[in-house]
C-alpha cells in the first residue's frame, strides 16, 4: 500500500489536476459563449426600437450568428479534444480493474 501511494497516486493526481483545470476551462468558455448569445438577443429585443428605426435588423442578425459560430466553433473544438483522453481513460480503467484483481487474489 505504501508503494502505491508513493509510486502511482503522485502521477494519478497529478493527471487528475490537469483533467480538472482542462473542464474547468471548457466549461468557462461554454458560459461565456452561451453569455454573448443571451445577451445579444436581450439587446436586440430591448431595443426594437431602436434596431428597426436605424435599419439595424441586419447587423443584428450578423452579431448574433458569429456568436453562435462562435460557441458551436469551441464545442466542436472541445469535443475533439475529450476523443483524445479516450484511450487515457480506458488505460486506466483497465489499470484499476487490474489492482483490484492482484487486491482479491492476495
């Protein structure tokens, strides 16, 4: 046991650090993201006035669809990135079953 928490928990955690710091990103960005879109059609809607006195409907709609390209944009890019910790995570599950396999057999 003391081997194990000497050798194998030490990189575990750190793994498991960076794991929390890449979600904590992601989810950031998506807020973010979802953030600009609300708040672009919160402007849009609180100022019809103004948007349809000025000819603005069109610039509006431009705003608002980069910032759905946008977001849609970093989700595609974040997914991407969860595909590649796939391999990561099924290593480690097999890890995991493995100790527990060596545990019961002692």
């Amino acid at each position: 046991m003391a081997l194990f928490g000497f050798l194998v928990a030490p990189p575990a955690m750190l793994v498991l650090r960076k794991l929390v710091k890449r979600i904590k990103g992601l989810a950031h960005n998506q807020f973010t993201g979802t953030a600009d879109i609300l708040e672009t059609m919160q402007e849009s809607l609180q100022g019809i006035r103004t948007v349809k006195a000025f000819t603005l409907e069109l610039t509006m709609r431009d705003r608002i669809d980069a910032s759905i390209a946008a977001v849609e944009r970093q989700r595609q890019q974040d997914g991407a990135g969860f595909q590649s910790l796939e391999p990561v995570d099924g290593d480690a599950r097999r890890f995991r079953d493995r100790g527990r396999i060596d545990v019961w057999r002692l």
